[in-house]
C-alpha cells in the first residue's frame, strides 16, 4: 500500500522531467503557435498580431511550400520503402548462421553512427566525383529524378543497419523449434517467412515503419548537405529547388528569408501533417498485427 512518503518520492522524481518537458517542449510550442499568428521577422522587437494571414498565405502565394510538401510525401514513400526492405533482407542475412555475423551487424549498423551533415557531403563527394568520373549515371545530383533518389539512397545507406537491428531481435525471439518443425513439414523458406516469421515480427514491422516514416518526414541534414534542396526546377509558375523536402523549406522561409512568423505557421502544419500520418501509420500496422 503506498504511503504519502512513497507518492512524495514519485513526484520528486518525476518533476525534473517534468519540468524539462515543459520548459523545453510544452512552453516553446505555445509561443510557436503565437508567432505563428503574426508577422515577427525574428529581428525587430514590433510584433504585430495578423491572425491566419500567414496560413492563408503558404497555400495562396507559397508554390515552394506547397511542392516541398508533394516531394516529401514521394521522398517519405520510397524512403520508407527501401529502409525496410533492405533492413529486412541484411537482418534476414545476419541471422542466418553465416561466419563474422557479429562482424556484418557492425559493419551494417556504422553508417547511422555518421552525422547526417558529413554523411551528405560524403555522398555529394562520391555521386560528383566517384559516379561521374566512371561515367555511371554522371551529374546525378543535378537532374531532379536522380537527385531525389541519390537522396533516397544515401538515407537508405544510413539509417537501414539501424532499423535491421530491430529486426534482428525479433527474428531471434521465433522459436528454432517452430522453425525446424515447419522445414521438416516441407514448407519452403518463403512459406515459413510468410506464415511464420512475418506474423510473430509484426510488432516490429509497426515500430520499424513508425521510425522510418518519421524519420523520412523530418529529413534536414543529409537533405541540406547533399542537395540543399537543389537542382532548380519550375513549379505553378515559380522557381523552386526540386528536392527541398519541408524540414528544409521551413528552415529556409525562418533564417534566409526572415519570415519567422510565416516560418512557424509552417512548422505548425508540419506538426499536424506528421501526426495525423504518424497516427494513421501507427493504427493500421496494429491492426495488421491483430489481422496475423
């Protein structure tokens, strides 16, 4: 039974975090939805209240932003994509009893130890220099097709040995003894992965789909160092850069146009689109998991 001591204790410890949460997060957002609602330019100390002029604005004279919102959702589909079937293949590699298995999962897993900002100007570096040189598929980083899927590969390449390692855990939580069972039955290996394997890691494939998609939709660094947003291109009439992604456009609205209130109007609705995806994602995954 516990004691007021004991609910004291509780609330001792839970008040750092508390407070962290608040003063970091809660308070921060509420002062963002109030910019959000005037023209700060960031700068000047006069800050004048304009209600949904700046929301109103982004769809009616912002093809930028309304283009950077289309290529993140085609950016965060095939991102999404490819991270997990890729992860899904080394994790069904690395566990498959195959020699230096420790040494593989390391080698698979370092590229998420390398920050995004390095890992984009190590890419740019090879896609210019490496790729160009050998004449396969030259100036990729300069026609908007291959430029959005040098960035689908270079995220690919990094976060994929991260989302493996998820799956490796739960594909070593299936029992052996299933698993010989159903070989002795003569079910083939794509039978056992469909019928066994796929339905005991479903809850995986729900965390792992979560972390991507997110992941996918909040993309700044490797998108600011490999392309910056580039190669130009035109779009309702406007020129726009082709793989600015949103994380990207909002960054650019805040700090280079100083439209810091137009720039958080934006973030507000990026909070909101990355929620009700987040949400959908997350509700239908479990409900394929109940389906399994």
């Amino acid at each position: 039974m516990k004691t007021r001591k004991d609910t004291l204790l509780f609330i001792a410890f839970l008040l750092p975090a508390l407070a962290s949460l608040v003063v970091v997060i809660i308070i921060p957002f509420l002062m963002g939805i109030y910019y959000s609602l005037t023209d700060w330019n960031g700068v000047s100390k006069t800050v004048n209240f304009v209600g949904l002029q700046n929301y109103l604005a982004i769809f009616q004279r912002d093809p930028s932003f309304i283009h950077a919102f289309l290529i993140t959702l085609a950016y965060a589909f095939l991102n999404v994509l490819a991270v997990n079937l890729v992860a899904i293949g080394l994790a069904l590699l690395v566990t498959n009893r195959l020699k230096l298995t420790n040494v593989y999962r390391a080698a698979f897993f370092a590229p998420n130890l390398i920050g995004g900002l390095v890992l984009g100007y190590i890419w740019q570096f090879i896609y210019n220099n490496v790729i160009s040189f050998y004449d396969f598929m030259p100036q990729m980083l300069a026609k908007p097709g291959t430029a959005l899927a040098a960035t689908v590969i270079t995220s690919t390449w990094q976060y994929a040995g991260y989302i493996m390692m998820i799956y490796v855990a739960a594909i070593q939580s299936v029992p052996e003894s299933l698993l010989e069972a159903a070989e002795m039955d003569g079910a083939t290996y794509s039978k056992r992965f469909r019928y066994i394997f796929f339905p005991m890691i479903a809850q995986s494939f729900t965390i792992c789909m979560f972390l991507s998609l997110t992941s996918s939709f909040k993309q700044f660094d490797v998108n600011i160092s490999l392309t910056n947003g580039g190669p130009a291109a035109s779009f309702m009439g406007e020129s726009i850069r082709f793989t600015e992604l949103m994380a990207l456009n909002i960054y650019y609205t805040a700090f280079s146009y100083n439209k810091m209130g137009e720039g958080q109007a934006k973030a507000i609705i990026f909070f909101f689109l990355l929620l009700v995806v987040s949400v959908t994602q997350v509700y239908f995954s479990k409900k394929r998991e109940v389906e399994a």
